[in-house]
C-alpha cells in the first residue's frame, strides 16, 4: 500500500508541476522561465521523479515497519496469534531486546521539513535569492540528489534485513560491516545529508539550507550518539573491533 501512495503522489506532483505550461521544452530552448517559476520546469519535474524513484526503491528495501507495530500490539492479546504472525515472511525476531523510535520521529521531522521549505520556498518565497536560482547549480543538485540517493540505497542493501526506520537490535542480529560499512560506521546517513543539500542547492533555497543546519543536523547527531549506544551495548568488543578506527560520515574526515 505504501508503494502505491508513493507512485500516486509522484503523479500528483508532476501533475501540479506541469500543468501551467504546454510549451515546457520550448521555453527552455529558448531559455524562457516558466510563469510564476524561476528555472525551467522541466528541473522540478526531473527533481519530483528522483525524490519519488527514490522513495520507492527505499521502501523495497526496508524492512516491513509495519508488522514491527503488529508485534507491539498482538504480544499483548493472543499468543497463538503472535505466533502466527511471526511466522509471516519478513517479521522481526521473536528475540527483540532493544527498540528505539523517538530518534526516528525525530530524523523524519528533520527530514521532511528540509524537502518540504526547500520546494516552497523555490515555489512561493524566493528568500534570499531575488526569485533567480541558477538553472547551472540546480542540475548539479539533481546530479548530487542522484549519488546521495545511491549511496542511501546501497547502504540500504548491504543491511539486509536489518534495514528498518527504527533503531532495533535483537539477540541474532549479526553486524554489519561489509559493503559501504567497511569504511564509515553510517554511510545511509551520509547519503541522506547529501540528498537534503542537494535538495538546497536544486530549488537554490537558502530557507531549506538554514533548517538543514539548524534543525536536521543536530537531530542527526543525536540519532548517531543513540544508535551508537545501543550497538556498543549489544555489540560491544566486536563492535569497537570493527568501528572505532572508522569515520562517523566521510572516509578521513567526519
């Protein structure tokens, strides 16, 4: 269901993208700006298509979060019933100890706020920038937004079955150090930042880059420290073994 809302809204945006022009590649021939927008549609369009490609793919990968909820509420009804959906493909471990999802509230506020200002403001605000994002830097950002989400994603796959939004750790979970963790300890997290700054830099929002730094960036620091302790508990000399001489982000730096 979660795929079809996100294929439905993809068609809403393009639609809302699109629908005030039927010259759309005639007017960027002739370098001519949409009416009411500051660049080319077409840069929205391609941006609308990426975020929801993304999306998509994303909820491929990820664990099904909502049979997580499903164990949370039937433990406390029918053993027979839990049994039953622990049996379903996919489920999370009968042997769950450790399960964290205000960081995750968190990262999705932080997140979503950063999308979201960044696409009003190149729509309705212009703050800052006269109204004139450079139609050069807003195709690096879709090039940026295009390896941020490859990174994201790749990450996404070399978790395996442990891929789901919340910080969860069970008695078999086995950990992950292959694939993109063998060079920094949360590269999904880095692919994400590059996402959300690429995100800036395409719409040339100077409105989406202040709640970046004000408001995701913090709240991604504290999503680390938590989910750090959590595995350092569970974990502990393996863990150190494997991610204490590793970058947090970026491969000697952060």
């Amino acid at each position: 269901m979660r795929k079809f809302w996100i294929v439905f809204e993809w068609f809403i945006c393009e639609y809302v993208v699109l629908r005030n022009s039927s010259t759309l590649f005639n007017d960027y021939a002739l370098k001519i700006p949409q009416t009411g927008y500051s660049t080319p549609q077409w840069i929205a369009s391609v941006f609308f298509f990426l975020l929801f490609a993304w999306l998509f793919w994303d909820e491929c990968l990820r664990r099904d979060h909502r049979k997580l909820t499903d164990i949370l509420i039937i433990e406390q009804m029918s053993p027979n019933i839990l049994n039953r959906f622990r049996s379903s493909p996919g489920f999370i471990p009968k042997d769950t100890i450790k399960f964290e999802r205000w960081s995750t509230n968190l990262m999705l506020l932080g997140i979503w706020t950063v999308i979201v200002l960044s696409i009003t403001d190149y729509f309705l605000f212009h703050t800052f920038t006269g109204g004139i994002p450079s139609p050069v830097m807003s195709i690096i950002g879709l090039v940026l937004f295009v390896f941020g989400a490859t990174l994201n994603l790749k990450a996404g796959y070399d978790l395996g079955n442990s891929y789901i939004d919340e910080i969860l750790i069970f008695e078999s979970q086995v950990l992950i150090t292959k694939g993109l963790y063998s060079s920094v300890r949360h590269p999904m997290y880095l692919g994400m930042t590059i996402i959300l700054i690429a995100t800036c830099i395409t719409f040339g929002s100077v409105l989406g880059l202040i709640s970046l730094i004000v408001l995701y960036l913090p709240i991604l620091m504290y999503r680390v420290r938590v989910e750090e302790a959590m595995l350092k508990e569970h974990f502990k000399d393996d863990y150190k073994a494997s991610f204490t001489d590793k970058k947090r982000l970026i491969p000697s730096l952060i």
